[in-house]
C-alpha cells in the first residue's frame, strides 16, 4: 500500500517522495500550492491493484491508506469495496440524483429505463451480477415480446450507470466488465426505419389526435426534432419573431447547439398555444409537462386508420416524423448540408439513414434514365442526318464547276 502524488501538469502518478516529475514540473512547490491530487494505492487478494482518489490534502490521504491497510489486516477487504454491499436500486438513486446527469434530454427516458431495469435487478448486489444474468434478463424482455431495440436500451442505459460509478470509484472495473460480455440483440443498422408519414396521413393523424398532443406532432414533423427535443422545449427558446427554435447544447442529444427555423404552419400552430405562468413548458397537460404521448399517439392512429408500432408492418412510430422531415427537405431540392444543419446529423452516413429513398424517387430516376436514352436516341439520329447531307453535298459539288 502506498500514497501516492498526481503530477497537476501531466498527471502521472507518483511516489510522495519525488521532488521533480519526469515532465519537469516541480511536484513540492506544487504541493505547498495545493495543486496536487493524492491517491492511495492497495492490491486485493489475488493481486489485482487498486488506486483510489482522496484529495488535495496529504493528511487526508495518509489516513485513508491507514484505514485500508486496517481493513486488509483484519481481512475486512469486502468494506473496501462500496459495491459489496450496494444494491442496483441504491445506486440508481445515487446516479439519478447527480446534477450532471438531472440535466440530460434523456432524464425522462433514463429514468424509465432504469426503472424496467430494476424490476428485475434492482435488490440485486452490483457485484453479484453475472453476465449469464444480463443474457437471461434479454430472452426473458424478448419472451414478453419486447423489441430488440427496446431490451439493448435498457441494458445500454444500466451500462452508462455503471460506467458513470466506475469513474467515482464506487464499482471496480469487474462489473464493467460484465456489461461488456454480453452483446447487444440488435445488429448494425438492422433497426434502420423506412416509414415515412406521408402529408395526406398527417392530415388526417392530426385530426384524430388529441388536443393537447397536436401541437407536438406538428412540430415533429414540421421540424425534424427529435421526441425529447419537442417534449422538453420551453418558450424561451421558443422565437416566434424570428420564427426560430433556439435548442442549446444541453437541449440536444449530440450535444451541438442548433437553430430550427418555423414554417408557417407551425408558426400558427405555436402562437395558437397559451404560456402558462408556473411552467415554462410549451406542450403541457392538466399545467404539468408531458412526458409522453405514445397512447394518445396509438388511439388516434387506430382511428385514422394508420398502423402504429414498430413491430407492426407499415407502422408508424413518433420518430418517424424525423425520417419524413429529412426526405421531403431532400425532395424539395433543399442541399443536404442545409438540411444536417438543421436536424442535427453529423455525419452524411447518418443523415442518409434518415433520408428514405421511396417508390416515388425510383419511378422518377427510370423516367429520367428513359429521357435520357431518347435523347441519346435523338442525337444519334441528328448526327446520322447530317452526316447524309454532308455526303450528299460532296457528291453534287464537282458537277457545280
């Protein structure tokens, strides 16, 4: 066991004893300016090391080193280890209750997903969990006829958790490990989509939809922004003036700042809708904001008559707004640069994932691909014309002299 100094320059971990880090950096002046991090270093049983982080101070640090090698010796070497004893509910709390991860788009859906999570595992130890567990909690989702999809995210948000505990040094690099073993259900781009909403389907969508949620699929559909995006959006990134949407980094999911220009008809559509004095929110419900409308969303396609569901042929899904939003822009002639700027791809490979080439697009490229040969066709015959007129000339001139 041992305590050891962290270069501030290029943070490289040390003996307290070293004077001059490798990089040149003088470690004791940087000490009595309390610049430098301490941490203490412990083996487990069965030699696997382990540097844990204490502060700025070296008193403090030396104290923690005391208490571990006290642990060891009286082989209470399990206390060492907060996972030992943490259960899966215990540190989602921990992990939703961070400020950092409070401010995510994604809380709504972090939280859900962590939710169904525990269902299963949440009074299990974190330490306990075995990659046969995670296999068997995928067949057991896939069994009640979830979607692959669905049982990766869930899986993938408990991964973000634990990597997030690993980083502060409350679960060992084992339990990452665990997460890492088990591969996801779904392959590549196999849950690419392809469902478009045509017009005369919105029309008719937003007709049945209820009030409250029309102006939410408007603006889906009217901008390309994603679910999260338009469930979160406050009226003071809301510029009606301008006829702009002002997402801030924090707002979006790649985490770029964009601007969305508005359309007339969602211009009217936005400024048809009452602020609310005690919520900030733009699409609220009984004065609270809504965190879904997947029901209202399934009812009002059933009496469109429009299929819904991903795991229904044809059905359509609120994402897939973003999916229409891409490839009627792209129809319109609008340059895909343009287009990624506003929706916020990028990369071209992922913008193409969104920009659905239809029936429509083919029977329009065979129409120009025919055009094009006739007008081959015609150029080939106005050539062979002109060259008969041209040998005609040459055989009638020496009769002129």
């Amino acid at each position: 066991m041992a305590v050891l100094a962290e270069c501030p320059v290029c943070r490289r971990k040390q003996s307290v004893r070293t004077k001059l880090c490798r990089c040149g950096e003088n470690l004791d002046k940087a000490k009595r300016s309390e610049r430098v991090r301490f941490w203490i270093s412990y083996r487990f049983p069965g030699g696997k090391q382990k540097r844990e982080y204490v502060g700025f101070s070296i008193e403090e640090a030396k104290d923690a080193d005391g208490k571990r090698r006290s642990q060891k010796r009286e082989n209470r070497i399990f206390d060492i280890k907060p996972e030992a004893k943490m259960t899966f509910n215990e540190l989602t709390k921990w992990y939703l209750d961070l400020e950092s991860v409070k401010r995510l788009a994604r809380y709504p859906i972090l939280t859900f997903n962590l939710k169904s999570f525990n269902a299963v595992f949440g009074d299990t130890v974190v330490n306990q969990l075995k990659p046969v567990d995670l296999e068997n909690y995928q067949a057991k989702r896939k069994v009640e006829g979830y979607a692959d999809s669905y049982v990766d995210q869930h899986i993938a948000m408990a991964r973000a958790m634990i990597n997030k505990a690993f980083d502060n040094d409350l679960v060992s690099g084992d339990t990452i490990r665990v997460f890492k073993k088990v591969k996801r259900l779904l392959k590549g781009d196999s849950n690419a989509r392809d469902r478009i909403l045509s017009r005369e389907e919105f029309d008719r969508l937003m007709g049945k939809m209820p009030s409250h949620t029309k102006g939410i699929l408007a603006t889906g559909y009217l901008t390309g922004m994603r679910r999260s995006e338009v469930l979160n959006l406050t009226w003071d990134k809301v510029d009606l003036k301008n006829r702009l949407i002002k997402l801030e980094a924090k707002d979006t999911k790649d985490r770029e700042a964009r601007k969305i220009p508005v359309c007339d008809a969602l211009y009217n559509v936005l400024n048809g809708i009452p602020k609310a004095i005690h919520d900030n929110h733009v699409f609220l419900h009984n004065g609270k904001p809504l965190k879904d409308i997947r029901t209202g969303l399934r009812r009002a396609c059933r009496d469109a008559g429009i299929a819904y569901g991903r795991a229904v042929k044809g059905g359509f899904v609120f994402h897939d707004t973003r999916h229409s939003f891409n490839t009627y822009m792209r129809k319109s002639g609008v340059p895909e640069s343009v287009i990624m700027k506003i929706t916020g791809h990028s990369t071209r490979e992922m913008f193409l994932r969104y920009d659905t080439v239809d029936d429509t697009d083919t029977r329009k490229a065979v129409d120009q691909f025919e055009g094009f040969l006739k007008s081959v066709d015609q150029n080939v015959d106005q050539a062979h014309q002109n060259e008969r007129r041209v040998n005609s000339t040459s055989e009638l001139t020496p009769h002129l002299y």
